[in-house]
C-alpha cells in the first residue's frame, strides 16, 4: 500500500506528458482513444523568429510580384514589336503590289531581256547604284516582257524606264547667271551663300527646342522716332562705326546729344541682319531697368537711337592708363570690376528663374561704356536666346561660327571663350593686355622671316609666347 500511495504521489507530481501519451497511444498500450476535451494544446508563444518568417514571407511576395510585372511588361512588349513588324511588312507588300512591282509569289525566276533588267535585287545585289549611265543604243533596247507563265500565276512586274543622262541634261554644264557672269569662282560662292536659306534665315525653335519665355519671339518697333532723324544735316556727325553698323552723334531738339546706329554700307538688308537687330532691341528692352546696361529709345529693322558716351570705353581707359595720360587706384580698379560682373550677370539672368536666358557671346572691353559714371554693358546684337529642350528638360546650346577674341590668332583661338571676361579682369589689375602679347609675337615672326628662317615655326613661337604669358599672367 506504501509503495502503491508512493508511486501515485510521485505520478501524480509529474506534469501530464502529451508526447508519452501519443507514443502509448500509437505503440498499442493504451488502447482508449483520449478525447480531445482532455488534452491541452499548448498555444505557440509569439516570437521574433515568427516575425522574421512573415517579413520573409512578404518579401519573397513582394518579389514575385514585381517578377511577375517584369514578365508581362516584356511579352507586350514583344507582342506590340511583332505587331509593328507584321503592319510595315503588310504596308510594304500593299505598296508593292499598288505600283505594280510584285503580285502574289514568283515561282519563277524572271525572264530578263539582253540588255536590260527588272530589279536589281532579283540579279543579286543588295543595295542599289547611286547612279547609272548608259549609252544611248543600250538605253534604246532596254525592255520588259511579262512572261505568259507569270500571267497565268498572277504575277506580274513593272515597267522600268532609265533616263539618259546625256539627253536628261545631267552631264551638261551648269550655265552662268548674269549676275554671276565677271565673277571668281569665290565670289560665285560668297553670293550664292549670301541667297541661301540659311544664310538669311536662322530658325530660332528647331525639333524639341522652343523658346524658353514668350518674349523672345517678339518685336517692338519705333520707326517713327528713328525717321525723325535727319542724318544728312551737318550738326550730325559720324563719329564710330562696328562689324554691322555705323555709329552716329545726333542732336536732339531740347539740345541733348544721341547715338544712332545705322547698317553699314558694306552689309546688306538680309532677314539675319533684321533678326540680329531684332534680338538687340528685345535684350535691351528687358535689361531696360538695371542701371548696367546702356539704354535704347527707339528701334526699326537695323537701326536704334542709344545713349552717347562721352567718356569712351573700358578700352580706351586701358590704353589711356598704359599711356601714363590717366591713373587708376586699386579701389577704382575693384569698383569697375564690380560694375562688369553685375553687368554680365544681370545680362545673363534677367528672369532670375535658375536658366539664363540671354548669352551676350561678345564680351570685350569695348562694350562697357562709361555712362553717368558706370561701365555700362550693350551691343547686343550678337546675342543669343536661350531655348529650352522639351525631351531633355533641359537648356539647348547654340552654335557661333566665330566667336570673339582679343588674339585673333589661328594657334591661340581655343574653343571657349577665355579672352572676354578673365580677359578684361586681368588687364584691369595688371594692364597687360593680351593684344600686347599679340603684336610682340607677331613682330618676332615678322622679323625671322625676313632673316629666311622657316615660317613653319610660327606654330611653336606663338605656342611659346601664349606659355610665356600664361606664366606671366
């Protein structure tokens, strides 16, 4: 009995074991099925460890779902490719068989005629002759016969007729105009460039490229103030002149004193000349309110009236300064620096919205001039506007045939531009102009070639001068 209450104390002081009743349960030794109601499942605590499984679970989801997108984008994409192929096939084949080259199957080769041919493709080349000459007999025996066997399989192909070159008028000389006749071949050539298209017209919005604010297609003409001059009086005085028009000093009816620029003798009225005078006129009239840039009163197609200058240039202070007939501090030197920065960029940034949407392209000494005691920035009728690119959202550059510089020489013309505005920097503070680095390298050459050295050590001096004024500089 002892041993009996012992043994019942101590199982009754062990936990109920699930594992040893299912393996009792599936050995055999308990042969009564326990209910459910008397087995307690234990619940599985949450862990991290299920955590981690679900966000494995929904990643590797996730993934295939965007395989699976992957997937169906290509196969339409390859459908629409197949589906594009089968239309231009199709609209090839429906093109052929309206001119009448090919209908239905050739079975057959065709039957080809001594001395002519039906396509080059069928007698085995693979892209066709830029141009064919033949004589004149075999132009006359060229002929196409449609073979009755082709008939009657509906096939047929098309007559094809070669023109002579020699009774085309092909081989013939070109005949000169009068207006051309008296001419060298390059002036024939200058002439012709001037009446083509693109020398008189130059499109301003081209493909994706539009004009980057609605002002730059406008136009705002004054005729009627400019005709109010009478240039021919003797008060009027032509005073200067540029590369495009001659600068005269007129005499306002209150006694004041104007500029207006006419056209020079030598250019002509071309639509690129109104279109340049027209970007003049429309820079200055946006930059009207800074103080940097000179001021315009009236415009009409090549023309303008301007404030007069009676002070010069920045370059003329420059030769004025090297002359020893004018000093310049080192304050006055910072506040005209100043005044040509501000000038470029206010020029450059007149919409203040992170593009420019002017480029002047012809920055030089010569174009600030001293107005009410500022350097002034104008002329700008080499201008640019900026356009913006619709595709890739972005500013669309320019192309300038030749761009200005102080060395105008073939060896030291670089593709930027670094004679305009470090330039003029640079003569300001040190009053080493690099026109004057110019003049001595040309000098030297002048003089080595005179003693019969060869000229072809131009290219290694004028290489060595810009070295040595690098250094200088």
């Amino acid at each position: 009995a002892l041993s009996a209450n012992s043994d019942h104390m101590v199982n009754s002081s062990r936990p109920h074991d699930l594992r040893e009743r299912r393996s009792s349960f599936i050995r055999g030794t308990n042969n009564k099925k326990p209910s459910d109601s008397k087995i307690r499942r234990r619940s599985r605590p949450w862990s991290s460890l299920s955590k981690k499984r679900d966000k494995s679970k929904s990643r590797f989801s996730t993934v295939r779902l965007v395989i699976l997108l992957l997937v169906a984008m290509s196969v339409v994409q390859c459908v629409m490719m197949l589906v594009v192929n089968l239309r231009q096939s199709s609209d090839t084949f429906s093109s052929n068989e309206k001119e009448g080259i090919v209908v239905g199957r050739v079975s057959a080769p065709p039957v080809l005629v001594p001395g002519g041919y039906i396509s080059i493709k069928m007698m085995g080349y693979e892209q066709k002759p830029k141009t064919l000459t033949l004589d004149k007999e075999a132009e006359k025996q060229l002929s196409m016969r449609v073979d009755k066997e082709h008939q009657q399989q509906h096939t047929a192909f098309a007559r094809s007729s070669i023109i002579n070159p020699e009774e085309s008028g092909m081989n013939k000389p070109e005949e000169e105009d009068d207006d051309e006749k008296g001419f060298t071949l390059e002036e024939k050539m200058h002439n012709r460039k001037k009446k083509s298209a693109k020398y008189n017209h130059e499109p301003f919005e081209v493909g994706s490229c539009v004009a980057m604010q609605s002002w730059q297609k406008m136009s705002y003409p004054t005729c009627n103030l400019v005709h109010e001059f009478d240039l021919a009086e003797e008060k009027n005085k032509h005073v200067n002149g540029g590369a495009y028009r001659d600068v005269w000093n007129v005499n306002v009816w209150d006694g004041t004193h104007m500029v207006v620029k006419t056209l020079r003798y030598h250019q002509e009225f071309t639509h690129r000349n109104y279109d340049r005078h027209r970007r003049d006129a429309l820079a200055m009239e946006r930059l009207g309110s800074s103080k940097h840039i000179t001021n315009m009163y009236g415009y009409c197609t090549n023309s303008g009236i301007f404030d007069l200058s009676e002070f010069g240039d920045l370059a003329d202070l420059f030769s004025a300064v090297r002359a020893g007939k004018q000093s310049l501090g080192k304050i006055d030197r910072l506040r005209i620096a100043l005044q040509v920065a501000t000038a470029i960029s206010e020029a450059h940034y007149t919409d203040k919205k992170g593009y420019p949407t002017i480029a002047h392209t012809d920055i030089a000494a010569k174009q600030f001039i001293l107005i009410d005691g500022i350097y002034q920035l104008g002329d700008f009728n080499r201008c640019r506007f900026m356009r913006w690119d619709e595709r890739k959202h972005g500013p669309c550059g320019f192309l300038i045939a030749s761009g200005p510089g102080k060395v105008r020489w073939v060896y030291l013309f670089l593709p930027i531009q670094i004679f305009l505005f470090p330039s003029i920097i640079h003569a300001l503070f040190t009053l080493n102009y690099c026109f004057l680095f110019y003049m001595w390298c040309i000098s030297i050459v002048r003089q080595r070639s005179m003693q019969g050295e060869n000229r072809f050590l131009q290219k290694r001096l004028m290489f060595t001068a810009w070295e040595t004024f690098s250094m200088k500089s």
